[in-house]
C-alpha cells in the first residue's frame, strides 16, 4: 500500500481509525456495475444478486470495474503492502448487486431494484455511487431504506454530468457526498447544492480493479465509497446507533471547511473518521430532563443554512421541553482544532 497512492488514507488517518473499528460485524450493498472477485477483497464479498441481464447471477461479476472499485474503497484489505488496496472499513461485508450495465448508465428502476434488495437482505448501509431521476419507485425504494434503519450513502453528482445535486443524495435523510482534492479543497468535479452533507476525498482515489489489477478514479463515487465505509465503522462500533445517528456523528465531527458553518461546497466539512468513532456527540435531540446540556465552551449554536433544518441530519437550536430549555448540541470545528474525545 503506496502512501502516495493512497493520499486519501493518510489524509483521513485511517490506520488510526482501523485501532478503533474496522467494520466487523456490517454488511455494505454495493448496487453498481458488480464487483468482481479481487485478492484484496478475498472474503469479504457475499453473495448478492443481478437486477439487470447479463451477470453473474449473484453480482459477482464486473465487466466496467466501477463497482469494484467502489467495494474496494469500502473493504479491501491489502496483502502486499507495496501495491495493494485499503478499505476504510476493512472487516465489512459486501454485498454486491449488479444494477447497471458496464459503461452506460443505469436506470432509476433497476437501481430502486437494487436498494429494495440491500433492505431485504438486512444490509445497514447501502453505498449509491450514482444519480437519478427521482421517479416513484426509486422514492419509494429510498425512503422505505431510510425507514428501515439503513444508512444511504450518495453522490451528489459530477460537473459536467449535471450541476446540480442527483438523486437520491437529494433526498432529505440521506447522507450527501461531495468530493475534496489532495489539498482539501472543494474538487472542481463535484457539484455544489445546499443538500451537500459531508465531503471525502474524490481526486486521484486508489483502489481495486479487474483482474486482480488495480484503478485510480476522480469523481464523488469514489468519495461516496469512502463515506459509506465511515459509516461502516461506525455503525460496528456503535451497533445499536440510528442510522440518523450515524449520519449525525459524521455531520457533527466533520472538519469545517469554507465559510463558519454549512456551506453549499463543502456541507458540514470533510469527514475525520477518528473524531466520528471517539466523539462524546450527544443526539440529535435532548427530551429527557435527565440531560445536561454541555458547557458554553463546548460547543457553539449552529451557523448551518435553513436545509440542515429541512434534511434533519443535524438538527440545531433550542428544544423545550417539561418546562425547561435544552441546547441540541451541534459540534463546530476548524481545521487546526483538536478532534473531541469521549468523556465517559
């Protein structure tokens, strides 16, 4: 594994992560192009299934290399540590499903297809590195995922392909991905939108390819994979989380880019995986009157835009309740600050 091709590991910390969790325990749906066998994602891809003709028949087969690429981000585990790939959650499952054809796009329906298949098959994120148009049944296919307790993981889109944010990272509840280059700064291939929730890594992305080989990919699919094995993490290290939850810990501690607060490039900031799997975050709401609110140095009131409110992945502000007032607790934090840390 070449530090210098896999910038992105260096720069999210993740060996430090894999110290904490690496995914053990969480099955991540891959509806994509198919993922094909690799020795560096040896064990960790489950049987899946073809929503289209032509497969494998279980998903295991990719004639683009896309979808391998996208498992690989989320699972590999290298043997050979000169040339081989490293997921961010590298003891995940995959289960791959094989909804769209080797270099064309897909269909809204087959990918509908595919997402009703991952929440039949119990998968607890479901990794969409693509975008659609948001007819009923793919509606429909995210917000009964969503319902179920999964965690949906989407790109917002290329420049050039569309400038605005695709669906389903549009959908309110889903986790939206925007990409970030080497420098971390905003990637000029991803599109900007007020849905943007998180941004990962999108340049120059490293990983798994056919025939055992090897792709580098720009594009916020490739980030997108990288998010969703964050949300790997997290959701083996914090079994019983919400998938709200989840996606409210990596609002909460992501590393804030731009202008203070929400932004249309960057949303909540650039995901720190350490922080998300070690912050004392508390929910995304206080009801109880046996919760204290944190200290005024803590944190600070959010500067988010009115669509955090609307997405409700890190609701902010004041709650009343029983007679009393309780600050929803919304993590800021700059570049140069230290990640929090669990106090208990």
């Amino acid at each position: 594994m070449k530090e210098e091709r896999q910038w992105h590991l260096n720069s999210l910390h993740a060996l430090e992560a894999h110290s904490l969790s690496q995914g053990e325990g969480v099955v991540v749906a891959v509806p994509d192009s198919g993922v094909s066998p690799h020795p560096d994602l040896a064990g960790s891809l489950v049987p899946g299934t073809d929503i289209i003709p032509g497969g494998s028949g279980n998903g295991l087969s990719d004639a683009d290399g896309h979808g391998t690429g996208m498992a690989g981000l989320i699972a590999a585990h290298a043997k050979n540590s000169s040339i081989g790939a490293l997921g961010i959650a590298p003891r995940a499952k995959i289960l791959p499903i094989y909804s769209s054809p080797a270099h064309r796009d897909g269909t809204s329906e087959a990918l509908a297809e595919g997402i009703d298949y991952a929440v039949s098959r119990h998968a607890q994120v479901i990794s969409v590195s693509a975008t659609g148009a948001p007819d009923a049944h793919l509606q429909r296919a995210v917000k009964a995922a969503i319902q179920a307790n999964v965690t949906i993981v989407a790109a917002a889109g290329n420049i050039g392909t569309s400038s605005l944010v695709g669906y389903p990272a549009s959908e309110p509840g889903v986790i939206a991905v925007g990409g970030v280059d080497r420098n971390g700064n905003h990637a000029a291939i991803s599109v900007s939108g007020p849905e943007i929730d998180v941004v990962a890594p999108a340049v120059d992305i490293y990983s798994t390819g056919l025939n055992g080989g090897y792709r580098v990919g720009t594009g916020t699919s490739d980030a997108t994979a990288i998010v969703a094995g964050a949300a790997a993490l997290i959701r083996s290290k914090y079994p019983n989380l919400p998938a709200a939850e989840v996606a409210h810990r990596l609002t909460a501690t992501a590393v804030d880019k731009g202008p203070p607060g929400r932004d249309d490039q960057y949303g909540y900031g650039v995901i720190d995986l350490v922080a998300a799997l070690t912050a004392d975050v508390p929910p995304l709401g206080f009801e109880s009157t046996g919760v204290t609110a944190p200290a005024p140095t803590a944190a600070a009131p959010d500067a988010g835009g009115d669509n955090s409110t609307a997405r409700g992945l890190a609701t902010l502000g004041a709650l009343l309740a029983a007679g009393g007032a309780y600050l929803v607790w919304r993590r800021r934090r700059r570049a140069d600050d230290p990640p929090p840390r669990i106090s208990r």
